[in-house]
C-alpha cells in the first residue's frame, strides 16, 4: 500500500472516529465554481511516524491536519493545480495562517497544511482557492480533540 493510500486511509478513519462534529456528518466536499473540492481536517496522531515524517508533518496531540483536493467539476473529476491559502480561526477570534503544501502521486493532488489547536477548540476554516483567474473560497469548521 503507498504511502497516499495510507494517508487517504488514515483520513477516512479520522472522518469515521470524528463523527461529533456537525460538519463531519455531512459531505466532505463542496462544489464550488469549476470544482469540487474535498476536505478533511483531523489530529496529526492519526498518521503513523513514518507517514507523517515523508510528508513533513508534525505528530502531536495538538497539532491537526488539513488536507483538500480540488477536482474538475466534470464528469472526469481530474485532480487540479490550484494556489491555496488561508486562516483558521477559534471562537474568541485567534487566527493561523494556514500553510499549504503540494503533494502529488501519480494522477492525484492533495494540499496540506497544519494547524495548533486545543482541547475541544472549534477551528474556523477560510480557505481562499485560485487557478488562473478564477478564485473561490471554502469555509468549513472542525472541533478538536486532544489525545
């Protein structure tokens, strides 16, 4: 199994044991313009050792993951080159700035970014999505846990 099987495997696990989070409940992906984009956020512990160490990601109990691919709204659903940035922000109003990393295997691309957070802290994402001259935002929430 290669190392993005694994991640995407560790991805579902994190949206299976999440299962609190309204967001959660719900469709991981959002159609938005020309794409459909598919997100996750999950605690960086649920990525093995050496996973998190190819992919240079902080493992810790309180430290999260971003992951989002942005695919073709079409019936081909082809992976897309995108610019992501973005803010994750908590309820009192504390903002990070989300830094997104390129990754890409075979005929998939996946953007990760990492994020601090706290016990039972709700993180606002606002995620701003550009390729050429088309630019459009994705927003969703995510409550963390600490291990």
């Amino acid at each position: 199994m290669n190392r993005l099987i694994k991640l995407c495997f560790i991805s579902f696990l994190a949206f299976a044991f999440n299962a609190q989070s309204e967001e959660m409940q719900g469709a991981q992906y959002k159609e938005l313009g020309p794409w459909q984009v598919h997100y996750i956020a999950f605690p960086s512990t649920f990525i093995q050792p050496q996973i998190a160490k190819t992919y240079g990601l902080e493992r810790s109990g309180y430290k999260g993951v971003v992951n989002i691919s942005v695919l073709k709204n079409n019936s081909t659903k082809a992976a897309q080159t995108a610019k992501l940035s973005g803010t994750a922000k908590n309820l009192l109003g504390n903002k990070q700035t989300l830094t997104f990393k390129e990754v890409k295997e075979g005929d998939s691309i996946y953007y990760l970014a990492q994020v601090n957070y706290t016990n039972e802290e709700i993180l606002r994402f606002d995620v701003e999505i550009q390729q050429g001259n088309q630019t459009q935002k994705l927003k969703f929430q995510q409550k963390f846990y600490v291990d």
